[in-house]
C-alpha cells in the first residue's frame, strides 16, 4: 500500500536508534526509549545496534532478515530503485530506475560480507512492488507482483545462492482480493500467501484498499501452496473483523494470526486449530497495524508492529509476550515526532541465538502536503535477551 496512505493514517510511540551505516554510525539520530514491562517476569529487550542495509542501493523497502544455517549468515533483503528517475507514463516506462529486489549479506554480528546484489530485477518497471518472503531451510521464498497485469502474484523459490529454482503464479480475484501489503507464512509444512479480503468489493473494478473504511476491520483470503510450488487450495478468514498486513505463527497444533482490527485499530491475535475452525481473539494493544513480523522461541512470542497511538507519527514497537498472549515487555524500535517530517514503516522480526534482529524502513516527507519522498531506507535494529 502507499506510504502516503500509512503515514497519512499511521501514528506512532517512541523510540530510537543509534544508526549505522554499513560501517559509519550517524551520531545525529536519536537513542532507542524507554521500555515498559507487565505480565511474566522477564527482562525486556536491550537495544545494541541498529545498521543501515542498503550502502550502494538507493532506497530500501520492505526489508526482511532471514538466518541460513548453511552459511551462518544473516541475510538481508529489501525492494529498491531509484526513484528519481521515474517518468510514469512515458513511451518505454523506466528503464534507468533499476527497479527490483536485493540481498546483502552480513555475519551475525552484522558486520558486512560484501556479497550483495540483485535476485529480482523488473526491467522498464517504475515501481519494485510490495513483497513478502519466507526462508523453508535453506529455501527463499518471495511473492510478489508478476508485472503480467494485476491480479497476479508470482512466488520464486531461490536456493541459498540466490538462483531461482522454481516459480508458480498466483491468480487473485481482482474485485476482492487485494494485492499489496502481503503475507507469506510457512505453517503446516505449507506456504500461506495472504492480503486483504472484501466481500463483494468496493464499487465495479479492482479493489483498491485506500477506498475502504480505515476504522472498520474486513477479512483475509489464504492461497495455499506446497514447497514444490503447486497451488493447493484456498480459504478466507472472517470470522472476526481484521486487515492485511499481518503474521502467522504456528505452534502446538495451533495458529496464531496476529493482525490489526482496522487500520486505525487494535492489534490483535486471532487463533485457530488444525481445521482452520476459529477458536477466538484477543487483544495485544490498544492502537496498531502492519504486525508483518511475529515468531515463538522458548515460551515467548515476539512482534513487531507500526504503532498508531499518536497523530501525525510513525514508529515501529518490539512486544514480548508469554505463551498465553499475556504482554512481557514492550520496547519502542524508533521515535520519529509528527513534526520530523519522518516515519517507519514495514517491520518484521527475525531470531537468531539470544539476539533479535528487527528490521524496517524509514521515509521522510515533504513539509508541504506531508506528500511521500518515496526515498526509503533500510535498517536493522539488533535486540539482546
């Protein structure tokens, strides 16, 4: 989805970071804030780092952070282009944007390996697209847009080389289904592609989410798809209002969807067992959306959310909870004020031995009309336990 709907309707808490890029740190930019902590005892998170990704690429969105066993790497990746040399509309689209999707990859202290590059180039495209991914072993898997017109999303299989091994396309109901701000989640040794579902559209074309109501919750649609990449089905979710945007985590028997009400909402977890049958929801905070990172380790869930609690601002919000869904700790990841002309956007999570690794991406705007600068950065925030 745009950024400038997010931020347009996004709001935020508090936080900061101490940001280094690739090899400089920017002494400038605040210090992560204050953590608060309730239910089980448990310290919160410690804030160690947070590096900037995209050193050589000119912006960085969506960015995702997978650990691979195999090479004992941290692997970063993230849509770019340059968006300064975009001319929508003119004969030949734009073909010195450089539009697509990179990895870089670091040690698991972050320090850069130098090997970095394209694994998804869109030639001639203007835009690189939203993006969801998942690591099966050693296996990337990336859905995004397939540029054969919409309505269609195409998910790559790349092996831990970055050569694409496999592809499948996936059609969408255009005047329900939405494309943008997807899922991608591994659950019951399955692939689960998500967004957003509205029963019967909005009006006669394809749906466009900034026309829906930003406080009233929808559903989802799940394309169901093995790791041989054939397409095995599909479902929707609406047995309790909710948006896109969101995580899936499996654990005993159980799946954990942790979601938003409404894009003005509440954050919250909807459960459901092995036959998809719903089992309930509940609330995990008072105002957020885009929960796209969430995992469970040793008793804990972690997620990582936009919080929406505060006009104008935009700031990502790291939540520990127990295994009952009861709040452990909630740290803020960044503190842009509405008056910084900046945001964050688009997080996830990702664990690895006793450290988090926290990743999203910052825009700023113009002073104006809050209009998008649609120049992106990416960065990872390294949390401690």
């Amino acid at each position: 989805m745009s950024r400038g709907l997010q931020l347009a309707l996004a709001i935020a808490l508090a936080t900061a970071s101490v940001l280094v890029a690739a090899g400089c740190r920017d002494q400038d930019l605040p210090t992560p804030g204050a953590e608060t902590t309730g239910g089980a005892p448990a310290g919160p998170p410690r804030h160690m780092e947070t590096v900037q990704v995209n050193e050589g690429y000119p912006t960085a969105a969506f960015v995702r952070t997978f650990y691979v066993e195999s090479k004992d790497r941290v692997v970063v990746t993230f849509g770019t282009g340059d968006y300064t040399k975009v001319a929508m509309g003119l004969p030949g689209g734009c073909p010195d944007a450089r539009m697509g999707y990179a990895y870089r990859e670091f040690t698991t202290d972050m320090k850069d390996t130098g090997d970095t590059g394209y694994f998804v180039e869109f030639s001639g495209s203007c835009a690189a697209g939203d993006s969801a991914s998942v690591m099966v072993g050693d296996d990337y898997y990336f859905l995004g847009g397939a540029m054969g017109g919409p309505g269609l999303w195409r998910l790559r299989r790349f092996d831990s080389r970055w050569r694409e091994t496999g592809s499948v396309d996936i059609k969408l109901d255009q005047r329900t289904e939405a494309m943008n701000d997807q899922m991608l989640a591994f659950a019951g040794g399955q692939l689960i592609a998500s967004s957003l579902h509205v029963e019967g559209g909005i009006g006669t074309g394809p749906l466009d989410q900034r026309k829906t109501d930003p406080t009233k919750g929808e559903g989802t649609f799940q394309k169901i798809v093995t790791t041989d990449l054939e397409l095995a089905g599909e479902r929707v979710l609406d047995d309790s209002p909710h948006i896109n945007g969101s995580s899936l985590v499996e654990v005993d028997g159980i799946y954990n969807l942790v979601t938003s009400r409404a894009f003005f909402g509440e954050v919250l977890v909807l459960q459901y067992d092995r036959e998809w049958n719903f089992l309930g929801e509940k609330k995990l905070a008072e105002w957020g959306q885009w929960v796209q990172g969430a995992l469970y380790d040793n008793g804990r869930f972690y997620i990582v959310y936009v919080d929406t609690s505060v006009k104008g601002a935009a700031n990502i919000v790291l939540g520990v909870y127990d295994s009952d869904w009861d709040l452990v700790s909630s740290t803020p990841v960044t503190t842009y004020a509405p008056d910084s002309l900046k945001g964050a956007g688009r997080p996830s999570v990702m664990k690895h031995g006793n450290r988090l690794y926290v990743s999203y991406d910052v825009e700023s705007f113009s002073p104006q009309r809050r209009e998008e600068n649609k120049d992106w950065q990416g960065y990872v925030a390294i949390f401690e336990l």
